[in-house]
C-alpha cells in the first residue's frame, strides 16, 4: 500500500490547484486515421429502469450481454479529462473520487486534467443525462478505439456529496473505459447496471473482477 502516496496520487488529489498545468497535454494520437475508420457511438444507461445499457448509434442496436468490455482507449496510461466548470463542487469531488478509484484499482491507469475539452478522452459536462438515469455516458468510437466519451449526470442531489454520486461516477467513468454492464458479475460491481445497498457496503471502488476487466482490455 505504499502506492498510496504516490505521485499520481498527489496529482489527483491537487487536481483543482492543479488543473492549469493539465493544459497543453495533447491526445492527438487518437485522431489518426480519421478519413477511414468508421465512427459509431454507444451510449450507456439509457433506460429508465437502468435496464437497456448499451445502445449503438452505427447499427441501431441495444444490448446487455456483449461481455465485460465494448471497446477500449488507445493510450489508458494518458488519459485526459475534462470537468465542466459548471458542474457542482460536490460532482467535482465525486468525479476526483471515481478517477482516483481507478487508478489505483489499476495502477497503470493515470488521469491528467485538461481545460480543453477538445483534447479529453473523458469528458464531464453539465446538461443533465435522460430522466431516470442518475448518469449516462456517450462514446465515440473510431475504428478500433474509443477517441473521447461524454458523461452527463441526473443526480437527485447534485449538491450533496455521498456514496450514491460517488458511485455513479466510478460507474459511468469505467463506461469510458470501455467496460460493459454487466449484470453477469456479483452486484457488488461497480459495472453492475443497477446500485443497490449491498454494492454500496461493500465499498465504493472497483472490485477485483472489474480490475480484471481492466487488465484484460488494455493487457496490463
Ligand atoms: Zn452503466
């Protein structure tokens, strides 16, 4: 546990003071190709009861069980993110909370602020998912690569800080992953497609079947 004071560490927790320096962090390899690959994008936690998880702009089609992972970034060891100003200091803890989670379930993940959307892979922005979703994440697909993912929140209590927001944002932060709904993993899953009181006891951060996931998508 050492890792815990680790310099990304302390990035993510100075990420506020710490955002100016995010700028000028480009991603411009994920932009290649561009004239070739198909786009698609897939949009998770559509349905009102949080049953119909993945719906693919390209086909049309919706789906629960295409496995644990859906598609995956093309440098998850450099990942720019972008937090919409207007958002609520409480969601900006929460989504400090659900970046930090993950890289230290999986240490190789490493998440660097950026002022320009243009340049993120993950984006939070304001402008509230569908009713009936407490979050909801968009990704653009280009070719074999996830280039940026747009997350939008429906909380009941934007301004509260608790484990509901905190884990809606490690959820929908592992769509931007690549990670599926999975209503194949224990519920204590943070992929789980539905929060219930026995997720929020067990803790609110990835499982180790979720890092595995992780791990297996981008071979770390
Ligand atoms: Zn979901």
């Amino acid at each position: 546990m050492m890792r815990k004071f680790s310099f990304k560490k302390i990035i993510l927790s100075a990420a506020v003071a710490m955002a100016v320096l995010g700028t000028g962090i480009t991603a411009s390899t994920t932009m290649e190709n561009t004239a070739s690959a198909a786009e698609s994008t897939v949009t998770f936690d559509r349905g009102s009861n949080g049953q119909v998880t993945q719906y693919n702009s390209s086909t049309g089609a919706t789906a629960t069980e295409d496995g644990p992972t859906f598609s995956k970034l093309k440098d998850a060891t450099n990942i720019n993110v972008y937090i919409d100003p207007g958002l609520t200091s409480a969601e900006k803890k929460a989504i400090f909370y659900a970046t930090q989670s993950w890289s230290y379930a999986a240490q190789r993940l490493n998440f660097y602020l950026t002022t320009d959307p243009s340049q993120a892979q993950i984006k939070y922005l304001t402008g509230n998912s569908k009713k009936g979703t407490a979050g909801m994440t968009t990704s653009h697909i280009l070719g074999n690569y996830i280039t940026s993912s747009d997350v939008h929140l429906n909380l009941s209590e934007p301004d509260n800080y608790n484990n509901m927001m905190a884990r809606t944002l490690i959820h929908e932060t592992g769509h931007a992953l690549g990670l599926n709904d999975n209503y194949d993993m224990p519920t204590t899953s943070v992929m789980y497609g539905v929060v219930d009181t026995k997720s929020i006891n067990s803790g609110i951060t990835p499982k180790e079947y979720d890092v595995n996931n992780i791990d297996s998508l981008y071979g770390f």
